[in-house]
C-alpha cells in the first residue's frame, strides 16, 4: 500500500503543549475579565463565619452583589468573627459579624449594654428588633444589631450574634433596607449558628423592617408620662409624682417581650432625658455584670443616684436586673443633670413599678430591690 509522503507522525508531547497551551489562555482570559476574582470572592462569602451568613441578605444590607469576605482573629472563646466587604471598586461598605456563647465575656468591640453609656443621656439607648426575636438595634453612628437565643436544653447559656456595620467602610448608605438586610444576617446567623452547635432555641419570624432608636441628634418628641403606652406604660400612675420631680415626659419604646434590653426615659418638661430606667434580661444582664456597669453605678460609701433590682425568670438561670439612675448630660468643657436633684423616694418607687410590671409580662418572680446587679 502506498504511503502518502506528506503526512507526519504527531508526537503526543505536542497534544500536552497544546493542552498547556490552551489553559493558560483560559487562565489569562480568567484573570484579565474579573472572572476568577469574582469566583475567589464568592468563595470566600460562602465559607464567611463557617458559612453561617445568609447570601441574599447580605447583599440587601450591604447593597451590592460584588462582596467579599475575611475572617477576623477569634477573641477568647468565640465561635466565628468574620468581616464582609464591598468588592466594587472604589465602593464603599463592610460588615462583621461575631458568634460566641453568653458565658463567654464580650469582646471590647461588641459592648452590648456599653456601660460607659448607660448613665450619659440616651446615649445608652437600644430599640426592640422585633419580629419575635430576642434582640435589639443600636445606632449611635453605626448601626447594629445584637441577638441573643436562650439555649432550652441549658439555661445557664445563649447563643449570641452581633452584627454590625464596621470600619472599614461601615453602612453603603443609612437606608432602612440596609439596616432591615443587617437585622436579617444576623438573626440568620444565630439561627444557624445555634442549630449547629445543638442549642435549641426559638427564633422570630423574617423581618420587614428595623428601624434605629428614635432618639439621636433630631428626636422623636417626648410624650406625657400619663400618656404612655409602651416601655414606659408601668409609670404611668406616677405620672403626677414624676410632675412633682422635674420628669413629667416619657420618652418611650414599643413594648416588646422579647427583647433582651428595655430603656424608658423620664425627660423634663424640655424634653431633656432625667431619669434612665433600663431592664436586662438573659445574655444582656450577664454581659452587664461582666464587666458592662460603670463605676458610678457599683456600690460605693458615697451617696448613690441611682437603685437596682432583680428578678428569677424562666427563660434562664441569669437573673434579670433592672436599674434607674439620675442621667448626665455631658458637655464640651461641664458636665451637668438635667433634673438637678436626685429623689432617692421618687427613684426607688419608679423602679419598683417598672421591674413589677416587666416581671409580670416576662412571668419572672421574685423583684427584690438589691444594692448591685
């Protein structure tokens, strides 16, 4: 049979080339077009805090699609800390989010009550989230969000997620559907996050909207103390004794059992904050004893302008402490008090009122005013 000539053999080590050849195009085209880095940033989103953040609603809060994520050194006994970020260039926005265990001591960044800020205004202030979650929002120049989820199967701890907008970057933008995306991760987060980790624990439902405490630089008005109907409701028949001490308004929240922290204000006829009554339950009155109460709240020698309580609750073995204490309003050269006497009589009845009535509505028992929390 008779050989075509101009045929020759092909070498396989020319097919490998080729092969080579053809993935370092791809590899090129990969680079050059974003690809790749799109689908390394992706990566990293999926696997941020052990895969524990709901996708969809990160890209609600922190407007964009285009993320990417990081994790953060892990403080002492916390379960995930990770850091989300905008991956558009030149766009801002960032998100991060912790997960620990309530006996765990909460890290300096968290702060959640800020004691430091718990006797300064309203500056101490947090909202109920809602929803049915056990949860609260703060917002005092960057939003964030803190949920905590009472183990059933061990009351002695809770599951806690706390989210936040954070350097660098923080909030893309102050709309309430990035503050609504930012309550959503979290609660996700610490639904998950307790499933994993066997803490069966009850949740809310999905939330419609968050909305930041009402009282900041351009606050809602204040209201008759006789008229309220939400965290302050339980003072109302002392509203003609709260008149009589410089307090006859009520800045107030919506009533909400399930939120972990509630603050009531009893402002001046000026409107300014006077009195601070506050409740903690749960996760919340265990990181105030661990480090959360300024020292101007803790049982001293001298004088005291302010009084604390406790109660038992079912939900856990940490008991709920309730506080009022006589606000600062802190200037750039004085500070001062709006309400210039402190009525020890006034304040101890304020308090009892108001940790009788959170009691009852959480089925706690045994209020006893105390000297510490």
């Amino acid at each position: 049979m008779q050989k075509i000539s101009g045929l020759r053999r092909i070498h396989p080590g020319w097919y490998a080339g080729a092969f080579v050849a053809v993935l370092a195009i791809a590899a090129q085209v990969l680079y050059s077009t974003g690809i790749y880095d799109s689908w390394r940033d992706g990566r990293s989103v999926d696997r941020a805090c052990g895969g524990m953040l709901a996708q969809g609603e990160l890209d609600t809060a922190l407007e964009s699609s285009e993320l990417r994520a990081e994790s953060l050194e892990l403080d002492d006994g916390y379960l995930a800390h990770c850091l989300v970020l905008r991956a558009d260039s030149g766009r801002n926005g960032s998100l991060e989010m912790s997960l620990r265990w309530s006996t765990t001591k909460p890290s300096s960044s968290e702060a959640f009550p800020s004691g430091s800020d718990i006797d300064n205004g309203t500056k101490g202030q947090v909202a109920p989230l809602g929803g049915g979650w056990s949860g609260v929002v703060r917002n005092d120049g960057s939003a964030a969000v803190q949920v905590a989820l009472d183990c059933r199967n061990d009351r002695s701890k809770a599951l806690v997620a706390y989210g936040s907008f954070a350097a660098p970057g923080f909030a893309p933008s102050k709309s309430a559907a990035a503050l609504t995306g930012l309550g959503r991760v979290t609660t996700e987060a610490a639904r998950k996050t307790a499933a994993k980790y066997g803490c069966e624990a009850s949740g809310g439902e999905k939330l419609t909207t968050v909305s930041s405490p009402p009282y900041g630089a351009r606050p809602n008005p204040a209201k008759p103390l006789g008229q309220s109907t939400g965290s302050c409701a339980a003072l109302r028949g002392l509203a003609p004794t709260a008149a009589q001490n410089d307090v006859p308004q009520a800045m107030e929240y919506p009533a909400d059992t399930q939120t972990p922290q509630v603050n009531c204000y009893l402002a001046t006829a000026s409107q300014k904050p006077g009195y601070g009554l506050f409740a903690f339950y749960g996760a919340s009155a265990k990181a105030l004893r661990t480090g959360g109460v300024p020292s101007s709240l803790k049982a001293a020698d001298e004088p005291r302008d302010y009084a604390w309580a406790t109660a038992k609750c079912p939900q856990s073995t940490e008991p709920a402490s309730f506080l009022i204490t006589h606000l600062l309003e802190v200037h750039s050269d004085a500070i001062t008090h709006p309400v210039p006497r402190y009525s020890p009589d006034f304040a101890n009845t304020a308090l009892k009122a108001f940790a009788d009535n959170e009691a009852k509505q959480r089925g706690c028992t045994d209020v006893r005013m105390t000297a510490e929390p």
